[in-house]
C-alpha cells in the first residue's frame, strides 16, 4: 500500500494496516528506521485497574450528564437549539431567509 507523506512528516497509516497491526487511535507506537525503511510497532497497552477505569466512567458520566436535556418537559429539538446559541439580530434572520433554498 502507499500513502503520501505531509509536509509536516505525517503519513497516514491505511486502515487494513492498522487493522492488521492493532494499532487505534491514541495507542502509543514504537517508530523504528533503518536506512531505507522506517517501521511502526504497536507498543503493550497497560490495562487499566479498576480503580482507573471506575474513575474514567465517573468522568464520562458527569460529562453526559451535564450536556443532558429533558425533552420530556415539551422542549422541543428547536426550543434546546435556539437556547445554545447566540441570538441573531433582526437584520441577520432576514438575511438567512432570504437566502435559504426553497424546497
């Protein structure tokens, strides 16, 4: 297979390469060279302990609990839209409906 290196130095590594190698994302890597080849090596992972992994569930838990939204109360996907962003000024509505395609 080949790719194509950036300019910063990246390469990416093809998906069935990964695949093979076991390599994802946010795994560290061993990068080796010789003078004519440079290779990748999918370091051990340490496990996590239980003690780790429980905090690491806390984290995400408080995390999706706190971007959390009860529709049940008649909010409705437009009402929890409109209150996360910024509000437009009269000019910019008008603007963005005049620009719309109309279906």
């Amino acid at each position: 297979m080949q790719t194509t290196m950036t300019v910063k130095g990246q390469v990416t590594v093809p998906k069935a390469m990964r695949e093979l190698a076991g390599i994802r994302p946010g795994m560290r890597v061993e990068v080796s060279a010789t003078d004519t080849s440079v290779t990748l090596r999918a370091l051990p992972q340490a496990a996590m302990t239980d003690a780790e992994q429980a905090a690491r569930v806390a984290e995400i838990m408080t995390a999706m609990d706190a971007d959390a939204v009860d529709f049940r109360d008649g909010l409705t996907t437009d009402d929890y839209m409109a209150s996360i962003r910024e509000p437009l000024e009269p000019f910019e509505i008008e603007a963005w409906e005049t620009q719309r395609p109309l279906v």
